[in-house]
C-alpha cells in the first residue's frame, strides 16, 4: 500500500516587507528637508507674526496704496520760516509726507481751505475729523467721500492716530494728479521738466509757515533694454538644467543654481527692506513690523530662495524641485511685482532709480532661470526612471516538497 507522502511548508525566510517605491518628489522634498512636524512650525512662525503684527498695521511706515515707481519726482526744500526740530521729508517715491516733531512744541498742518488739519504733539499725532482732508487723503486717488458733517469752518474734533511725533500723509498739492502728463511734458518727453513749485502751511506755536518743495516730470527709461536682456539671462541659466544630472557637470550645475537661487533671494529681501526703509520704518519693529505686513510675500519667497539655494548647495534630495519651485515664486512675488521699477524713473527705495531697476531684474532673471533650469533636470530626471524602473521586491518565500514528488 502506498503512503501518501507528507508535505509541509517551509518557513519563510526574512525579506523585504516594504516596498521600495520612492515618494512622490514634492512629498520626499519635504519630509527630507524637515520632516512633518519642524515643517508645520517653520510654517506656524510666519503666521503667528503676522497674526499679532497685522492688526498694528496701520501704526507702520508702509503706506497700502504706496506706487510701486512713478516718473514724478517730489522734492523737499525746507520749512520757512526754519523752526528747530522740525524736519520734513518725501517718502514713498513722493506719495506721501513725513513730519517730524522734537522740539517739544505742538505743529499744526493746514488742510486745502487753510483748516486745521494734523495736531502732531509731544505725545502724538491728531487728525480733525472735521476737515476735509482727513478723508481726501485717505488714498493715494483722494476718492474717500467726505462726510456731509464735515467742512473747513466746522470747529476742530480730535482723533488720535499715532502715539509718536511723526506724521505721514498723502497731500494733493505736491502731486499731479491728472491721468496725462502737462503740456510741457507731452511737447518734449525726453527732458526734465519743473511741473510746479508747491507750498503746505504749517503752523508751529504762533508762527505761521510753510513746507517747500518742487514737483519734477523725469523722463522714463526705455524697458524694453532691460526685459532683453533678461531673457537672454534667462536662457543662459536655464541652459544649466541640460546637463546630465548624474555627471560631474550635472551636479556643478545643481552647486551653480543653488548659488543663484541664494543670490535672487538676497535680491529680493534686500529690494523689501528698501521700500521699508524709505516709507519711514522707525528701528527694527517698525522695519519688522512693515515687512510682515504690506511686504510679507517679496520677505517670504526671498527667504525661501536662500534656503533652497543653500538645500541645493548640499547635494540633498530632491533639490532640484526645490530650486525649482522657489524660482518661480521668486520671480513672480518678488520680480515681477515690482517690474514697474524698468518703466519708471523713480522708485520707491533710498537708492538710485538705476540700482533699483538691477536688483529687480537681476531677481526676475535668476528666479525665472532657476526655475526653468530646475524644471529642466526634473523632467530629465523622470525620463531616466521611466528608462531603468526601479525593480520589484524579491519574494524569498519557498515552498519545500518531497523529492520523491
């Protein structure tokens, strides 16, 4: 009689019990470079700062219409009589005043109907509810409806605005404020022009006086110099991103765009704590305080390219894709949002018009070159793994019979 033979199975050796596809690259990007939880809090900062600094806004030197450039140039050129500790001056590319009080006095400004219009005092700064031009100055467009309750021989109601004695005002009479340039202007746009001597009243204790200045037509530069050759940039950075990414000169390219990368966000951060500066920021919480507010994205994606420039600078995963993406963050909130720096002839920043329009272009270049470089090597990259998958797990289970079977 035959017996049957007996099988059993063997047990199964030790292998592999996950699989080994990679993560999708955003995913690995951001696990690798901070893992899930320092993410969230690098992300939790900048929300938390601008949670508290936003409902102080208005308290900060950034005006919220402030022009991004101008071909109008407003000058101040002094106060007369000269009162010791007063000082005045344009900010914001001549959109708006600046008055500084130390002499312990109270300043009054004068609106357009010789009304009071700004009480800056020792303690700070007042505006009449009352005068007409507390809501014409409103905006940079003077189009805040007066209230039927207001007028220039209404007596003076009080409302404190500021708690320093620095006031900051847009004012009609230093600007043009027509949509066409003068006559002069349009006879002969090649040449500066004086549009207009203007003057503000003023009066400090019982002397009465005035705030002097000019307003200028500049002629504009030619932009289209300027977005030539930052295409021909753009090409010749993006031109980085050809070469083979596992090769010597693939990964100097990578170092080289880190490198760029790093520089554009420079670029921007530094181009942001300019047009800070000049709207008046006070010290490091005012300068602080506007960046987080009117200048939270050029800040952020600024940041955000230095940090991918120095991921990429490491050699680390996924850096690529990082550079990539800051790039075209850096270009657009940075670059582009400014680009009226390359048509105009004033900009809002305490530097040269043509130092300002470098630094613009210079970030829109590198930021639209990075972006085009890295895009490049990522595509380059998925090519190659659709050419050599990455193999499928080995299963080491057996199943061990008879050899008489």
């Amino acid at each position: 009689m035959t017996v049957p033979s007996l099988r059993r199975a063997a047990p199964v050796l030790p292998g592999p019990t996950r699989s080994r596809r990679p993560l999708p690259r955003p995913a690995r990007f951001g696990r690798l470079l901070l893992g899930p939880a320092r993410f969230g809090r690098l992300l939790l900062g900048p929300a938390v700062a601008v949670a508290v600094l936003a409902p102080a806004a208005p308290a900060w030197a950034h005006g919220a219409d402030a022009p991004a450039a101008t071909d109008y140039r407003t000058e101040v050129t002094g106060v007369a009589p000269d009162r010791p500790g007063l000082t005045v001056r344009t900010i914001e590319a001549g959109a708006r005043l600046e008055l500084t009080s130390t002499g312990g006095r109270t300043v009054v400004v004068l609106g357009y109907q010789g009304e009071p219009y700004l009480e800056v005092r020792p303690d700070g700064v007042y505006e009449n509810v009352n005068s007409p031009a507390t809501y014409l100055n409103r905006t940079l467009d003077g189009d805040t409806p007066v209230p039927a309750g207001a007028g220039p021989t209404q007596p003076p109601q009080w409302n404190r605005i500021a708690t320093e004695p620095v006031a900051r005002w847009h004012d009609q009479r230093i600007q043009w404020r027509e949509s066409a340039p003068p006559a002069v202007v349009r006879a002969d746009p090649g040449r500066e022009h004086r549009i207009r001597d203007w003057a503000i009243p003023v009066r400090d204790g019982d002397t009465v006086g005035e705030i002097r200045g000019t307003l200028d037509w500049v002629p504009p530069p030619d932009p289209y110099t300027w977005w030539a050759g930052i295409l021909l940039g753009v090409l010749a950075v993006g031109t980085l991103g050809l070469l083979p990414a596992g090769t010597r000169a693939g990964r100097r390219a990578m170092s080289t765009l880190g490198a760029l990368s790093a520089v554009g966000g420079l670029a921007a951060v530094s181009f942001a704590v300019a047009r800070e500066v000049d709207a008046g920021a006070d010290g490091l919480t005012g300068l602080l305080g506007g960046l987080f507010t009117t200048g939270i994205w050029p800040l952020l994606t600024g940041l955000g390219a230095l940090a991918a420039g120095g991921y990429a600078l490491v050699r680390r995963p996924a850096a690529d894709f990082a550079v990539a993406l800051a790039g075209i963050c850096l270009a657009l909130f940075a670059g582009v949002s400014n680009a009226a720096v390359l048509a105009r002839a004033v900009a809002p920043v305490p530097w040269p018009a043509q130092s300002a329009r470098l630094v613009i272009a210079s970030t829109v270049l590198l930021g639209a070159g990075v972006a085009a470089a890295g895009a490049l090597r990522l595509r380059s990259t998925a090519r190659v793994s659709r050419r050599h998958p990455t193999p499928a797990p080995v299963d080491h289970g057996v199943v061990v019979g008879d050899k008489g079977e």
